[in-house]
C-alpha cells in the first residue's frame, strides 16, 4: 500500500551513497523542485561524505529553505576490510546502508541514483521505505537493466530507450515507471565550452570506462596515448569514468573478472597537447565533453552526453566483442570501430567532417534516449511524478505522463 498523505508531513529522502560524485548531478536537481511542488513535504539530504553534500549543495535553490542534511559515513573497519579486498566489493555502502536500516524507515521514500539501495529491500525492508530509481547515465551495458531494478517501487527514466529495454527486460512494470528527460542536462547542458588548450586543433576525448572486460584501457591505453604524444595535429582530454582510477584492482561483478589497472607514465603530463584528469569535477560536469571536438572511447554512458550536439566519434573495441545487431552496443554506431588502435590516424583522418550516415545515427538514438519535447524541465517533471506516485497534494496540477 502507498503511503497515506493524510497522516502527516511525509519525508522524502535523497540518497547519495557512494565513493564517487558522478551520481550527483542525475537526481540533487529534483530536490529544489520537489520542494517547491509538495511544500507539504519533508525533504531531505542523506549523504556518506562532506564532498557529497556540498556538491548536492550547489544544485540547491537559494531562495528555498535549505533541506535538513543527514550524514550516514562509512565506519572505518569496513573502509579498512575493503581496502584489504583490493576495494572489488562496495563494503562501505553496503555497511552504511546496514548501519543506517533504523534511519532509512523512518523515510516514506528515498529517491536514488544508483542500484545498491536495493540492499534494504533484499533485507526484509519491502514496506518502508518505498524506493524510486533514477538511473545515472543513459547507456546501452546490460548492467543497466539488471534484475536489482526490479526490487525499486518506482523508477523514473529520461527517455523510451531505457523505457523500452526495462520492459523487455521485465524489470519495470507499465504502471510502475515516468519518463521526465534527463536532469543533468538541465544542470549543465547549456553551459558555454571550456577553452582547453592554447592552440587551435581539433580536441579529442579519450573516456575509457572502468570496466575489466569492456574497457579499452587495459589493452590499449598506453597504445593511445603513445599515438597523441607523436603527433601534432590534434590535442588530447583523457578523462577516464572516474572509478577507474580510484581503485588499483577493478572488478567486474557482471562479467566476475578481475583486473590490476596500469598508470599512466608521468612523461605524457609534461605535452602541452595533453591533459589528463583522473577524477576532478570537470570529469562528471560536461566539461570535456561539451568541448571535444571528438569522442574516443568504449562503453561508458558519456558518449550520450557528447552526442547532444552531433560530433565525430570511434570506438575501441579491445575484447573482441560481436557488437554488431547487440543492443548493448548501440552506441557503436555512431562511428567507427577500431579493433586496433594502429588505425587511429586513418580514423581520425576520415571521421571529420561527420557522415551523414553517422549525424542521423546519433540522432536518432538521442531522440530514443532523452524525452527533450517535453518543454517543462526534466526536475519539475520528476518532482511531479514522486509527488503522484507516493499521493501528495501538489502545488501546481500533475504534468502529463510520459
């Protein structure tokens, strides 16, 4: 049963629970909204770090009352037993969400960007509280449609990609899911590029992803960045999903492999036509990737991101995948594939100006992977789907459902 708004002020929960901050952005823009759309409501922070908060902080109203802000660290034993593990198992979000079962009942909802909150549920917390899903990122990995999204009571999605491969998949229901587009563009999609280098050459994005099996950094990061240092007719972004080099052991529980994560050799941070960023803000705030001129990369969910504007883009395919016709590689149509990195040059070379072929393919996946018709902002549509589904009295009439 749904909660009863008539028994008081419920309390709406957002939950940031993890190392990293490339979370944030996908679900702090509701906050405000949700505020101003439900006044009636309780809404809260609920964080595992300072740097968490005050990133969600940034996305805040000002001219709203600040919510109440709840921490929830991680304890230290288990931040040491992970570090022991090589860090492949996420013990300290697992012990916080544990840790903070008695907390988290008290919540009517928690709105999440991630699937580790199923934790709760799996633990015999399936009344209270009720948990609603906002996945962060649109990609095409299977890891996206997993059967964890099937535990969440209701999940909110930017666009009929994601829609339509849940339902494929079973893990949503018709009549537990709103498609509201994607709040991080509205955060930071209209944001002027960022000058990146003193010249005048086209700039490449290298994002490999972190994965042990799909990421071409493993095989061919080195090979890449040889190929930029000896050259001088493009410079050279590597900004990597920012997991990869957190950890020196990554692990891939979908495809139960393990893998030690190479450095990077410091003589490449000393070109003028190279930047690197392991990890910074500018990694997760579309700052690379509304200022390359190309994309190069794998699997990560970025790429989406690139292609909001229609630009050249390559793919390192380094485990030999059979992508073709496969929908978790859907992206790989948006330009070329490169088996071996030995065929950088003559792929640079042809990619630009952007094929036709390649302009409609980005097109056509953009307009199935984010709702942009809707013109009512993606927070406001979100906030107005949580307010429904949990049954709260609304200070502006529901929006049409997606």
């Amino acid at each position: 049963m749904k909660p009863d708004s008539s028994s008081g002020a419920q309390r709406i929960g957002f939950l940031f629970n993890h190392d990293e901050l490339h979370q944030v952005a996908h679900i702090a823009p509701i906050i405000s909204a949700l505020q101003r759309r439900v006044p009636g409501a309780s809404v809260e922070v609920i964080t595992s770090s300072e740097r968490q908060a005050d990133a969600v902080r940034t996305f805040l109203d000002p001219a709203l009352p600040g919510p109440v802000f709840r921490s929830i660290r991680p304890h230290g034993g288990a931040r040491l037993v992970e570090k022991m593990l090589g860090n492949i198992v996420p013990l300290n979000r697992l012990s916080s969400l544990k840790r903070n079962a008695d907390l988290f009942r008290q919540f009517d909802a928690l709105v999440v960007p991630e699937t580790t909150t199923t934790f709760l549920k799996k633990n015999g917390q399936m009344g209270r509280p009720k948990l609603i899903f906002f996945p962060h990122g649109a990609g095409d990995r299977s890891i996206g449609f997993s059967r964890e999204i099937s535990l969440f009571d209701h999940v909110l999605l930017p666009g009929a990609k994601t829609r339509d491969r849940m339902l494929v998949a079973g893990v949503i229901r018709p009549d537990n899911h709103r498609i509201v587009g994607y709040p991080k563009f509205e955060a930071y999609g209209d944001r002027p590029p960022v000058r990146l280098f003193d010249n005048d050459r086209p700039t490449v994005l290298y994002n490999p992803h972190f994965d042990p099996l799909l990421s071409s950094w493993f095989r061919f990061g080195e090979q890449v960045l040889d190929y930029f240092a000896n050259q001088t007719v493009y410079n050279l972004v590597v900004a990597p999903h920012v997991m990869l080099f957190q950890r020196k052991l990554l692990a891939s529980v979908e495809h139960r492999l393990l893998r030690f994560r190479q450095r990077i050799d410091p003589r490449y941070a000393r070109f003028d036509h190279i930047h690197i960023d392991t990890g910074s803000p500018r990694s997760v705030d579309m700052t690379y990737t509304n200022a390359a001129d190309i994309y190069l990369g794998d699997v990560s969910s970025q790429i989406y991101e690139f292609i909001r504007k229609p630009r050249p883009a390559i793919f390192l395919n380094s485990h030999d995948a059979q992508w073709r016709g496969n929908p978790n590689y859907e992206h790989w149509t948006f330009g070329p594939v490169l088996d071996d990195p030995a065929g950088l040059e003559a792929a640079l070379a042809a990619v630009r100006p952007l094929s036709e072929e390649y302009r409609q393919a980005q097109a056509r996946a953009f307009a199935c992977s984010f709702d942009m018709e809707n013109p009512d902002p993606p927070s406001q549509r979100a906030a107005a789907a949580i307010a429904e589904f949990l049954r709260l009295p609304q200070q502006d009439p529901p929006l049409s459902k997606g």
